[in-house]
C-alpha cells in the first residue's frame, strides 16, 4: 500500500471510531467489574483493583465520551472549521490519559506516564490557541490582527488556563467522590502527606506551562518569519502603488 493511499485516509473518522469503541468496551467491562470487585482490602492481601478505582474509570470513560463530542457541538454550534489535525491529537490524548492511563493503569505502570501526558496535552492546547486565532480570522463575523508576540502569549496563556482548571477538575472529584485522580494516594490507598501530597499537582501544572512556553516560543518564531517574508513580498507592490499615486498627483496638477 503506497503511502499517499495512506496519507489520504480520514484518520480524524478513523482514531475517533477506536475511541470510541475503546471506551464503550470500557464501560461494559467496568460496570461489571463493580459488582465483581471488593469494597476494600486489608494490609496483608496483596492490592487488587476495588469499587472505588472502578467508579474513577467509569467516571472517566463516561466523560470521555462526552468531552470527545465537545469539538464537534463547537463546529456546528459556531459555524467553524477546526483543523483536523487537531482532532486527531485531542483523540489520542484521551485514548493514553483515560483508557491507557485509568483502565490499563498505566499512570502506576509507566514510570512518569502522567508526566508524558501533561507535556503532551500542554503542546497540544498550545497549538490549540494558534488554530483559534486563525478560526476567529476567517469567520466572517469577528476578525482578530494580533501581532505575533501577542498571539503566541495567547496560545500560552490558553494552554496554562486549560491545565489549571484540568486541575480543579481533579480536586473537585477527588473531594466529592473520595477518588485519587490527584494520586494524594499510592495504588495499595497509603495516603502520603505534606509536599509529596501536592508534589502531583505541582509537577502537572509545571510541566503543562513548559511545554505551553515552547510551543508558544517555537510558534512566535514560525510567525514572525512568516510576517518577515510578507513584508518583503508585499514591499514591491506597496512601492509601486506609492508610484502609482505619486504619477497621478502629478498628472492632476499639471
């Protein structure tokens, strides 16, 4: 099979059908787990997946299922065309945070799985802020100039805003479902204490504004060439236009 063959599927339709399906399984197999799965275990079993871990993966592949429709509702609801490029790393993202991370315990698994997931996600809502300004220039009802500096500061501020309340998002279920998506806990339930209790969140929102500060730094860059190389395209016909008006005013007065 050629490689232009390959390259012309429609892998947007095509991830977001394995997540899809990834997670409906998900669900089946959750919610019988939580009628098979115990409430607790004791210190000399050895650990074993209990109710609670599977309540925070079914509330996990329930919101996935959800939050994968979001781009969508936006497109239709907006009238807006989001790159699909886009969809397709926003598809992978959930498939390694919600299936490969909560469901194949991949964040206990994969030393630093979470780490690799914030760098990711951190990148890729930077990229988002650069795919926004672009929509909101080719709507017909808003048109947005910024400069490059301030475009780039809007991807990053974007990106760290989105992680920020990712963040919030995990404490709030934490808090109303006595869940461990903030991991305040090790898998066998030892709560740890002090700053390696807030050495989780802290390392999350550090690595999601690096990764933000990169793609944003490496986005300025791109742009600001790409305005260079407009300048210079554009100076001809700006000075013949000058020409052009000079002539005339010439012309007129005589």
């Amino acid at each position: 099979m050629r490689w232009k063959e390959i390259k012309n599927w429609n892998w947007r339709k095509i991830i977001g059908m394995i997540l899809f399906i990834t997670l409906i399984v998900s669900i089946v197999y959750i919610v019988v787990m939580l009628f098979l799965s115990p409430s607790g275990i004791s210190g000399t079993e050895a650990y074993a997946h209990v109710k609670s871990d599977y309540t925070l993966m079914l509330i996990q592949c329930v919101l996935g299922l959800v939050v994968m429709m979001v781009p969508t509702f936006i497109e239709r609801k907006w009238s807006i065309s989001i790159p699909n490029y886009m969809y397709v790393l926003y598809f992978i993202f959930l498939y390694c945070a919600i299936y490969l991370g909560e469901v194949r315990s991949f964040y206990y698994l994969i030393p630093h799985w979470d780490t690799i997931l914030h760098a990711f996600s951190g990148a890729m809502l930077g990229a988002l802020g650069f795919s926004l300004v672009s929509i909101l220039n080719d709507t017909k009802k808003l048109y947005v100039q910024l400069s490059p500096f301030f475009v780039s500061l809007f991807a990053f501020c974007f990106a760290v805003a989105a992680g920020a309340i990712w963040e919030i998002y995990e404490y709030t279920v934490d808090s109303l479902l006595s869940l461990n998506m903030q991991k305040y806990m090790l898998e066998n339930g030892t709560p740890l204490v002090g700053q390696e209790a807030l050495s989780d969140t802290m390392k999350d929102l550090i690595v999601d504004t690096i990764s933000a500060l990169v793609i944003s730094t490496a986005g300025y860059i791109v742009n600001k060439n790409n305005a260079r190389k407009r300048n210079r395209t554009d100076f001809p016909h700006r000075q013949n236009d000058t020409m052009d008006s000079a002539d005339e005013k010439n012309t007129a007065n005589k």
